[in-house]
C-alpha cells in the first residue's frame, strides 16, 4: 500500500449562514436602567391590606332602602364607596348630599343621614298644572282663597299649584264664585269647568211726575227719569231732584236679580224757603218747636212771618235763631254747631303704642285727648299685638282715665277661642289647650306592656275634641247602608249608640264627608287606600293617640294623670261606664259591677270626665290617627310607618285590670263590634 493510500479520507463540509445567539438580559425601567421584580412579601402585604379594606367596608356598612314618591324618580348621591341596585344602597353611617329628580316634580336637594332609618323616606313636590280658566262673562280676576296666589284675569292659562285648591272668581258687579279642584300638576295642561258667575245687581225703574228728574244713587249722578237703573245689590239711598220742586229722598234695599219697580213719584213744587244743612250733619230740626227732620234739609217758610229755628245734636251745644222768609224762592244756610268736649286720658301698654280715634292715627304713647260728648271709637295698636277698641262717650268737665294692656298674637287668640260649640249634625265640642302629655306607664304597673312605656309628649297647640262617639244616626248620614249589627239578641244599631264595625279607613272618609258639609277643608287626602293627613286642615279629623291620652286622662283636681277613667284606684266606687262584666281571666275584674247593657250604650249615658268628654273608658273602644308601633316614640303625630292603627280606651267587653287602664292600647285596621270612634279638629 502506498503513502497516499494509507492517508485519512477528509470529507467536505458545506458551508451555512452566522446566526448569532442573543443573550437574554434583565428587564430594563422606562430609563434604561434595569428593573427590580417585586417580591413575594409585599405582594401578599398589599393583597392583605385590599381583603382587610372589603371586610371593613362590608362589616361597617349599612343597606338603606330609599322610599320615594314617585317611584319612578331618580336619584345622584354625593358619595364613595357604596353599591348601588334601583333604590338600594349599601354604604357607610353619615351624611351624603342626594338629588332627587322625576318629570313632572321640583327637584329636590336633601341630606341623606346614613345611621338614623335604614328606610329614608322623601317625597318630590308636584310641579304646577297649565290650568285653562274662564268665566262667563270674561274678565274675572282668579286667585287662590288663601291669598298667596293671583294669576290673572279670564280667559287665561295660569300655573296653578298641584294638589286641592280652591279658587275665587271675583267680577265688579257679580258675585264672588269660589271653584274647589283638584289639580293635577306636573306641568300639564289641565281645562276646568266654565265658572258662571251670578250678577249681584238689580234692574230698578224709576220714574217721577214730572218726568227729567235727575236721579241720584248714593250721592253720584245715575240719569234722569223716565229710566230703568242698573243698581249694584245692598242699600242704596235715592234721590230724585228736580228744579223748583222738593227733593225726594228715600232709602231702598236692592236685591241681587230682583227686578224693582217704584212707583211713579210725584214731586211737590217748592214755596219761599230754606236749604239748611250744618256741620256736623244730621242734626235733629225743629221749627216753631215742631220736629221736622235732620240736615240737610229744605224748610218751607210762610211769607213775611218769622220763624224760631232750633238745632240740636248729642254731644253739640243747641243752637237757635229767628228765621224769615226771603223774597227769593231758595235761601242756602250753613250752620256749624259747637261742640261739647271732654277729656280722655289713654295710658297704652306697651308705651310705645299707637292710639287712633275714629280711624284717625292720634300719636304713640299716653296723651289726653279732647273729643266730642259723642260716642268716640279710640283703637290701640302695635305690631305683634291684637288691636284693642274701646267705645265711650265723654261727658264734658270730667276727665276719664284708663289704662288699656294690649294682648299678644298668641293671648288673643287663646281668649277669642270658643271653649265649646256644636256643628250641624249636632256634636258637641270642648276646647282643650295644649299641654305635656304623660304616656303610657311605669314598668312596675300592674298589666304593663312593653308597648306602654312611659314617656312625655309635648303638645303645642290647641284642639277641639268630641264630647261624645260618633253615633249610628250620625254615621248614616254618610253611609245609610250601614248597619252595626246585633250581638246575640242584643241590637247595636239603635240610633243613639255609638256606630261600631267600621274600619279605620271608613272613619277618616267619614271625617272627609263631615268637613265638606260643615264647609271646611278636607283633613285628609285618600288616593284609593293610600291616606296621608293635610296639616293645615281646619276639617274634622280622628285624634292623635297623644290627644286621646291628654284628653282621657286630665284630672279633676289634682296635678297627677289618672290611671283609670274613674280615678287612681283600681276599683270604680260607683257607675261611671259600660265595662264587661263577666268574669275575667284576671283575679281583678267587674264581676260585681252592673251598668245595665249587655253591649254597646246610648252615647252620654254615664258621667263625663274633668273635660266633659262622656265613654273616654268603656261604651267602645276608639280608632286614633297614629300608625301602629310597638316601640312607640315622642312625636306628638306618631311612627311615620306601620301597617296597622292604634285603638285607644277599653269596651263594653272589657274588663281585665290591664284593659280598664288609661294606657291600654292595641292595634286594627278593619272595624269590630266593640271599635267605634270621636272626631277632633285642629285650631286654627
């Protein structure tokens, strides 16, 4: 073998393109440097802070379910964090700024107190209706009765507010028509009725002999006879004058569209005389001693004879002299009387008070006046109090003293109220002040219930309260299908007796039908079932539970509310209701007591508390206005919910120690046998 036979064989290997491998690096910052990885701890730190923050936001948060009228209204609240779904909040205690809107409402901007209710309510207040008014003839002037609102004159369209108004159409020379409605509001257009308003004058045909008399009509100029007068009812004085004859003068009262036809006048030519008038007027004139009249006056004298004229009028000194006839056919003669005087010191409290006499403003403070031995109208006035008229007559040469103490706003109102009064159906009323009601009982009382608890009321105002329940007589007046039914063999329905069976809703309608036959306002508003009380109401009403309770348990003498309608002990000393008198699931009950009805009473039957109010205890139980709460609370309306309404006194069927007391309560909504109920009514 040879060299080159023994060499290694080489094989050619092809060649192939560079790639270079690129080298990862660390990841560089938005400088250019390189990052940091962020480590495991404080990964899980912050993850721990966001689970710690969740379960303080769902631990301390609360859910609040808002309660808007409308429903359809929306809502922007001011605040982070919280969780919204529809009306339903989830969010932490405080106060947030809220914004409620709705088409047809004002918007309404509130706080929303997070912590008080877990139930806010509130409520967006209608927009005006576009009400068309008119008016037969046109041209009325329309404004609300109230005074707070004028919109102008028929025909025209005015924003009226929404809910019931009552409007006045006011015309010269027709009647006042006043339109009760109900506006809906919400900006939308809205035609009432054409109000027809009634003229309030008469047509009036006067005529005299001879005819082209001037005719006046409290003292103006109306034409001349013979003619048919357009006159504005009330009382008119007439005059028909014609030159050289006598004035005729009468007084007539006018009618509203009443045609008036007078018969034809016949006027007496005028002698040689007098036209005597005086100043002051209406002095009494005696001629020769003969009564004549007063001035102004027109004296027929006898030709060339003289004549003794004397003038007199209380509190001038008289006046006398010789009259004659002059040659011309009219003499004119003025005579002022003197007047007599005497002297009134007025002594005002407050001093700075002002005095007016006869409408006309004297000064302020304590002055002596000198006035006329007349009756005089001195009036004292200062704002923030009642005007206070005195009506005397000062006697000359002696000076008259008085002091006058004007009366607040406030006291005169209390001193003008009517302490009791009837309405046309025949109930009786009693005025009871305002006052501090002590309610429900002490823990320890016998027959305690927890819905009892003892608390003070303050009632600021005062109120009219029934003497007695309302009876059947007077409750089918509104109903006449109602009947109260029978227990056993025992009749409820007697006319007298007090109306049982009637549900809590029938008896605020009832209150509605009694306020518009009386003419008040309603008291309350009644979409279907839906009630909700008016304030300012002069209307008939139930009685508040802290009414009722003020009302019931007014002592007769001493300072101390009484726990049962008889008094502070347990037992009656004599009949003074109609309880139960069976025997009772208590040790203490009436078993020896007899008041002669097996069920309801006639209405008074029984003596009357320190008020005068009859059956406060016994007779039947009553509905009140307030909502149903077991844990009831110190506003003088009640709970603003509830779904049931407080009953208030016991029955004819009771007669268990906890059902005979004065705080004995319970709850209904539909009428029973021994559920009746008295009316109030606020003052105005």
């Amino acid at each position: 073998m040879s060299d080159e036979d023994s060499r290694p064989e080489f094989k050619v290997i092809p060649a192939t393109d560079f790639e270079p491998t690129r080298q990862t690096l660390p990841a560089e910052s938005a400088s250019g440097e390189p990052g940091k990885r962020l480590g495991y701890w404080p990964v899980m730190l912050i993850a721990a802070l966001g689970c710690l923050l969740v379960v303080w936001f769902a631990l301390s948060g609360r859910l609040v379910q808002l309660s808007v009228i409308p429903d359809e209204a929306s809502f922007d609240l001011d605040a982070f964090p919280y969780l919204r779904a529809g009306k339903s909040l989830f969010i932490r205690p405080g106060q947030y700024s809220i914004r409620l809107t709705a088409e047809g409402y004002f918007p309404l901007d509130t706080q929303l107190t997070v912590g008080d209710s877990s139930s806010p309510a509130f409520e967006l207040k209608k927009l005006p209706g576009q009400v068309r008014l008119a008016s037969s003839p046109a041209g009325a002037s329309v404004q609300l009765a109230d005074g707070e609102a004028e919109f102008g004159q028929t025909p025209l369209t005015a924003k009226v507010p929404a809910g019931e108004q009552l409007l006045v159409f006011v015309l010269p020379r027709y009647k006042p028509q006043t339109l009760a409605v109900e506006i809906t509001g919400m900006n939308q257009p809205q035609a009432l009725p054409r109000v027809t308003l009634s003229p309030n004058w008469a047509e009036v045909h006067i005529d005299s002999r001879p005819t082209g008399a001037s005719v006046w009509i409290n003292e103006e100029l109306q034409g001349s006879t013979p003619s048919v007068f357009s006159i504005e009812a009330g009382e008119i004085r007439l005059e028909v004058v014609q030159e050289k004859y006598q004035i005729f003068s009468t007084r007539l009262e006018v009618q509203a569209e009443q045609t008036l036809r007078l018969p034809v006048i016949t006027l007496n030519p005028l002698s040689r005389g007098v036209s005597l008038k005086s100043t002051p007027t209406e002095a009494d004139v005696l001629l020769d001693g003969r009564y004549l009249g007063t001035t102004p006056l027109l004296l027929e004298l006898a030709d060339q004879k003289s004549h003794l004229l004397s003038l007199q009028k209380k509190g001038y000194s008289p006046y006398e002299r010789t009259l004659k006839a002059d040659e011309s056919l009219t003499t004119d003669l003025t005579i002022r009387l003197t007047p007599l005087l005497g002297q009134v010191v007025v002594r005002p409290i407050p001093v700075d008070s002002e005095i007016w006499v006869n409408g006309k403003l004297q000064g302020r403070g304590a002055m002596t006046l000198s006035l006329p031995a007349v009756e005089q109208q001195i009036t004292v006035k200062r704002s923030g109090y009642s005007d206070h008229l005195v009506s005397l007559v000062p006697q000359p040469g002696i000076a008259r003293d008085f002091e006058v103490r004007l009366l607040t706003l406030d006291e005169a109102r209390k001193s003008s109220q009517a302490l009791s009064y009837q309405n046309r159906q025949g109930q009786s009323f009693r005025l009871v002040r305002a006052g501090v009601v002590k309610m429900g009982s002490l823990r320890n009382e016998h027959g305690f219930v927890r819905d009892q608890v003892r608390r003070e009321v303050t009632l600021e105002y005062d109120y009219y309260l029934s003497l007695t329940e309302v009876t059947n007589r007077q409750y089918r007046a509104f109903m006449p299908a109602h009947s109260s039914g029978t227990l056993g063999r025992v009749d409820l329905n007697p006319d007298r007796h007090p109306v049982v069976k009637v549900s809590w809703l029938n008896a605020v309608r009832y209150c509605n039908w009694l306020s518009q036959q009386e003419g008040l306002s309603s008291a309350y508003l009644i979409v279907d079932e839906d009630v909700q009380r008016i304030p300012q109401s002069d209307g008939y009403r139930l009685p508040t539970e802290a009414e009722w309770a003020w009302a019931a348990r007014q002592p007769e003498r001493q300072n101390t509310p009484l726990k049962f309608p008889w008094g502070q002990s347990r037992l009656p000393n004599r009949t003074i209701g109609n309880f139960g008198n069976q025997t009772g699931a208590l040790a203490y009950n009436l078993r020896n007591y007899s008041d002669g009805y097996a069920g309801t009473a006639p209405v008074g039957s029984f003596s009357a508390n320190a008020l005068g109010l009859f059956d406060i205890g016994g007779n039947v139980s009553e509905w009140v206005e307030d909502r149903y709460s077991p844990s009831p609370s110190n506003s003088p309306a009640g709970p603003e919910t509830g779904e049931y309404r407080v009953v208030r006194g016991s029955s004819w069927r009771d007669n268990r120690v906890e059902q005979l007391r004065l705080a004995w309560r319970r709850y209904a909504l539909e009428g029973s046998d021994d559920i009746g109920f008295r009316l109030a009514r606020t003052v105005q």
